[in-house]
C-alpha cells in the first residue's frame, strides 16, 4: 500500500486547475468525467520537483457527493493505491475504520481512456475523513508512477 493522493472538492473547477497550475506549478497529468456513473469531474495534478499529486474533485448538483461546500472543510479524500481492495476493506473495517456505502457503478470502474478498470472503495478515519482505496489489475511496482 502507498499513499498515493490527496483529492480536495472544488466549486469552479477551471478556476482551481488554473490556480494550482499557474500560480503554483503544478502540472495536469489527467483528467476525467464520471459523472455518467453518480462521480463528478476530476482533474489530477502532480508536483514536477516532489512527484505529490492533488486531484480536484467538482460534483454536480443533484450528485449525493456534492454536499454544500464550507470553506476550509473540502478535503474530499485521501488515496492510496493496494493490491486488492476487497482484502483491504475487509481487513481495516475489522480494525476499526468506519464503513462508507458507495454506489455500485463507482466501486468498479472501467476508464475508456485507459485500458482495464479498476475497484476503489472508501472507509472512514476517527474523524469521518474518507480514506479511498483502489487498485488494478496489476500489482504495485517498486516505482513513483507518474499517474494514479
């Protein structure tokens, strides 16, 4: 398991993407729509000197996964990446961490701009913070991946 990204709500999502770009250096490596599937639209952004990546995370209305903004209260989540997310929900949720029901067609996800799909899952820390698991179809390997 590594810690993969940190993915923060947004309200206006051009906006965020050209704060964090312009002002801040950070650099677009992907963006996507799941909107289709109950998600949003993320961008994922990633720090050319550290390798830290950020995703911004805008929800439409209407969304269960857009509840009224407050700011300084939108961290959307925390990512990391496992080897099997079934395993590792199983095995945190018997340690304590909260449960977090998620909608079925965002718990396997197929991304028609890259081959395969993956499984993502979330449970909760001591203070409700999402935690969001997930993983592909093969194992983590020794490297920083330039993406998710």
């Amino acid at each position: 398991m590594f810690l993969s990204y940190i993915g923060i709500r947004v309200t206006n999502l051009e906006k965020s993407v050209k704060f964090y770009t312009e002002l801040l250096g950070l650099r677009e490596v992907t963006r996507g729509d799941s909107t289709t599937i109950g998600g949003g639209i993320y961008v994922l952004l990633r720090d050319p000197k550290s390798g830290q990546k950020l995703e911004l995370n805008w929800y439409p209305a209407g969304s269960p996964y857009a509840s009224p903004y407050i700011a300084g209260e939108g961290l959307d989540h925390i990512s990391f990446r496992v080897d099997n997310v079934a395993e590792a929900l199983q095995r945190l949720e018997a340690r304590g961490a909260g449960h977090v029901d998620l909608f079925g067609s965002l718990q396997q996800v197929v991304n028609p701009e890259k081959p395969g799909s993956f499984h993502m899952g979330y449970v909760r820390d001591p203070d409700g913070n999402w935690i969001e698991l997930y993983d592909y179809g093969s194992p983590i390997g020794p490297g920083t991946p330039d993406g998710y």
